[in-house]
C-alpha cells in the first residue's frame, strides 16, 4: 500500500472533495483523501427527498449531539453530519445559498485579505453549473449543479405572494445583485438527482491515477518533526499505520473534526491540552473557539388542502405514485429541496442588510429525528442569520474514538433573541395574508398560547433548533483566536491548512454548503500558487 504522497486531505466532504479534485488535476500531484465513513451508494444519498431518511442514519452520519445549553434550559441539540464520501453534501437539505456579498467584505475588513466579495466571487463562478446560464453572478461550466425547484407546490406562490402583500419584493435569484426578497431557492440538483459534491467533484477524480481515496479510515492525529506536518496518523480495519505528505497536509474534516483533530495532535489550548494528557506541538487558544450556528424555530400548520409532503408519506399509493415519478421521470415531491421557498427580509430597523432568513417548508414535523406530523401540514422555520452568540468546543478525553464535547451557547446573546422573536411574528401575518390565508385551518405550534413576545421567545428557547450550519472553529484572521492565516495555513507551523467551513471568521447570511465549495476552489489555487 502506497503510504507516501504529495498531499494528504483528511475529510472526504465538500472541501475534501474539491481539493482532491484540483490538486489532482495536473495528473502528477499524488494525493490521498481519507475518509472516516464508507462510500456514498446508499440509494436515498442520491434521491433529493432521502434526507429524510438519512438525516439520522447512523450508517452515514456522524450524530453529534452538544452539551448542555445553559440558555436553553439545558437542552442538549442533535447535529447531523456527513460520515460518507461527500460529507454533509450527502444528507444536507441540498439548498444552494451564498450568503450576502457583505459578509465576504466584512472578513476583509477583518483583515483576511483576498476574501472580499469581489474577491470570491469568481470562485462562486468556477464551481457553479448553473442551469440557468452564466451571467455577472453565475458560472455554467463548473462541476457543482444548480438547478430550479420544478415540483413547485401552490403554497409556495402562496407564500411568496402573500410576502410581495407585506411590501416585500419578489426577487428572482437570492444569489445574484442582492439577497433581499420573496422568492424560490435553487438547489444542488442534477436532473432529478442529488448534486453532491462526491457527485460533481470527486468521482471524476477517482479515475485518476494520481488519487488515493481510502474510506472507513480514521484519522487520529497530525505527525509533526518540529513545527512542520509532515503526515497523519490514520486507523483502517483495526490497523493502525502512519501515511507522509511531502508537501502538504490539509484538514477538511468540518467545524467539528478539524479543530478536535488539531487539539488530538497537540495544536491548541496548551492549558486544556496537557490537562488531558495531549503533549503540546503549538499554543494557538483559538483552535475550537468561535463557534457558530444558526439556532431558530418553526411555525407551523394545518393546511386546508392535501398538497403537502405530509399527505404524501401518509398514504400508500400517493408514495407509490410519487416513487413511480422519480424513477420514470425524475420528477414530483421526491425531488425537491428541503426548503423551496425563503424570504430574506430586515425585521430590525437598525439592519443595513437582511437579518433573517426564512425556510419555508411544504411539510411540518418535529426536528431531524422527530418525524412528520400525522396531518396535512406546513411550517416555516425562523433563522436569525447573522448570530451574535458564540460558543466552542473542547476535548472530552485524548481518545480520538470519543467525540468532543460541543458548546454551541445557543441563543445566549439577546440580539439572537429578539431577531427570532421578531421573525416568527412576521411569520404569522404572511399566513394571516392572502393568498396564503386561504390554505391555512389554524396554526398548530407554537399556537395561542405564544401571545406575547415573551410566550414566543420561551417557546423558541423550549422548542427551537439549529439547522446545522456549524462555522468559525478554526477561524481565519490576525487576532488571539486566528488558528489559520488568509492564505489558511495554520498559523506558526508548516505544511499544514485548514480548508473548510471551520475557517469562516464571521458566520454567513444563509446556507454554508455553496460557500464551503468556494473556499475550497480558493484553497486549491492558493496551494497551487495561483491566486491573484
């Protein structure tokens, strides 16, 4: 078995998979991907509508669950993740959101330079196969499909007419000139099937010659010889072996297992390292720090018609008939997003720009595990876009099998409060709003008992959730808590990156799967040495 290569990527998800996409172009770099889930054949990781399957299936996803949320009263939060080639691009909910232009220019002024907006954009570009042709905004060339919602139920028009009633404006593309605005998502979709970025990137890869893929393969640590990576340390079938990078070695194991494997390796907090037992290779406190997530709840209810997915998985031949679509045509309420329709709106006076994201959802139910209600119904779920709470994560033992513990300190900043507060009372008068008035029998969570903004903010505190949008845990930038530098090397040591959604400084204004592609697009020329 080879064990020696030019690169080693640890994390066959979304930037995993680019970067071995692009590093392995010139057909001359050797590069081994690790991946500590199995391959992605599992059937429903390719239907859109399998999320719902594998959202909780631990065959392929890693489960998380956080500590205690002292703000929530103690509630501990379920965060799925990708355990499988493409990672959370696998199970996610498939929507394809950049964010605002803003928030790329803000990591600027923090001084990450090559970051503004202007800058990532045609990163954006390069991924993008956006069916809808290319323009200012959008690519059509590059691997990643982005596809319209074809299955567009007639709540959704409802929905974003009733928005256009509250004076806000229809806008056909929340990636493109500005994010503002009623409209239908677009999705990592290609012709009925689910884009990930195994899909789009990595397959055409693994023909080539000069990528190793090898799945169910634990990393357990970074090898050091002084300050420089120079290979890791990887678990397979119960053998434990050492692999070498010659050039480089790149961690794209997420917002969770990059900086827990960072803190395994003896890169961290050298207070919180030694007190487990981990000999310390470099102080740097920021490693695990500046966690962010989206943290939000739902409203939810009963619809006046059988349109809804609901109604669909609760009876036997309206699921047979939309099975019998997919497969015949790729087609019907199996192969739609998550969400298909959102507002990005300003509920604060004092916002420049957006601050809350809605989701809206042409199903209702419980979070992730939690199933659909048994009854006709819908929900918007209420996300507070730019969070203002932070939290971290900290080792629970120098064992690499024990994950770490996760404290995401969930709605602990009052400004998140109010947003949310703020959002589902919106929420409410666009269903008291026709036409989307003429679908609704009543409102079935929170319900009357949520009258006041205290009754609402209780209930998003009781019942709320995230919706995995996990960020900042290796953060980029010059300050204390900057584990990588804009070029994202990790700082004071050598031949070792950070590539994924763990370096964002600041949590972006929506969806983070299509960011977390760019930023591996950047990385791989900025390890090519080819970024302007």
């Amino acid at each position: 078995m080879q064990t020696i290569f030019d690169y080693i990527i640890v994390g066959a998800g979304s930037a995993g998979c680019v970067l071995a996409n692009r590093l392995t172009e010139d057909g001359k770099s050797s590069v081994l991907l690790v991946e500590a889930g199995g391959e992605d054949r599992n059937f429903w990781l390719h239907i859109p509508v399998g999320y719902g399957k594998t959202i909780a299936d631990p065959k392929v996803n890693w489960k998380f669950e956080t500590e205690a949320n002292p703000a929530l009263g103690g509630r501990k939060i379920y965060w799925p993740r990708g355990k499988v080639l493409g990672g959370t691009s696998s199970i996610n909910g498939l929507i394809y959101i950049r964010g605002q232009a803003e928030d790329y220019d803000l990591w600027r002024q923090d001084g990450n330079e090559g970051w503004s907006y202007e800058e990532v954009l045609p990163y954006f570009r390069k991924a993008e196969q956006q069916e809808n042709g290319a323009d200012a905004y959008h690519g059509a060339d590059g691997p990643l499909a982005v596809s319209n919602i074809r299955e567009r139920n007639p709540l959704c028009e409802a929905y974003i007419a009733s928005a256009e009633a509250l004076g806000i404006p229809r806008n056909p593309d929340f990636n493109g000139a500005t994010q503002e605005g009623a409209g239908y998502f677009q999705g990592t979709i290609r012709r009925g099937r689910r884009a990930s970025a195994s899909v789009c990137y990595l397959r055409p890869a693994m023909k080539r010659r000069n990528l190793t893929v090898m799945t169910r393969t634990a990393a357990l640590r970074v090898l050091f010889e002084g300050r420089r990576a120079r290979g890791v340390m990887v678990e397979r079938e119960g053998k434990q072996f050492a692999v070498t990078a010659n050039r480089e070695v790149i961690l794209s194991a997420g917002s969770v297992k990059s900086p827990h494997l960072l803190m395994l390796s003896g890169v961290g907090d050298s207070t919180d390292l030694q007190a487990h037992g981990v000999p310390v290779v470099h102080e740097l406190k920021g490693v695990g720090q500046n966690l962010q997530d989206h943290y939000g709840g739902q409203i939810t209810w009963r619809c006046s018609q059988p349109i809804t997915m609901n109604d669909v998985m609760l009876s036997k031949w309206r699921q047979l008939r939309a099975g019998l679509r997919w497969i015949l045509r790729r087609d019907g309420p199996l192969s739609v997003p998550a969400g298909q329709a959102s507002v990005f709106t300003k509920v604060l006076p004092e916002s420049a720009t957006p601050d809350l994201q809605f989701l809206f959802q042409t199903f209702s139910g419980g979070y992730y595990e939690d199933g659909l209600f048994k009854f006709s119904g819908f929900a918007n779920f209420i996300c507070p876009v730019r969070p203002r709470s932070r939290g971290h994560i900290a080792l629970r033992s120098a064992d690499p099998r024990d994950t770490p513990k996760l404290f995401p300190n969930y709605f602990s900043d009052p400004y998140d409060r109010k947003i949310a507060v703020e959002g589902l009372k919106l929420a409410r008068r666009m269903a008291e709003t026709a036409p989307l008035s003429g679908f609704v029998i009543d409102e079935h969570l929170p319900g009357s008992q949520a009258a006041t903004d205290d009754d609402i903010e209780q209930y998003l505190t009781e019942q709320g959730g995230c919706v995995s949008h996990q960020v900042g845990t290796c953060k980029m930038g010059h300050d204390s808590l900057s584990v990588v530098d804009p070029e994202l090397k990790v700082r004071g040591l050598e031949g070792l990156r950070v590539v994924d959604a763990s370096i964002m400084p600041r949590l972006i204004s929506g969806n983070t799967n299509a960011p977390v592609i760019m930023i591996a697009e950047k990385a791989a020329d900025l390890i090519r040495g080819r970024a302007a």
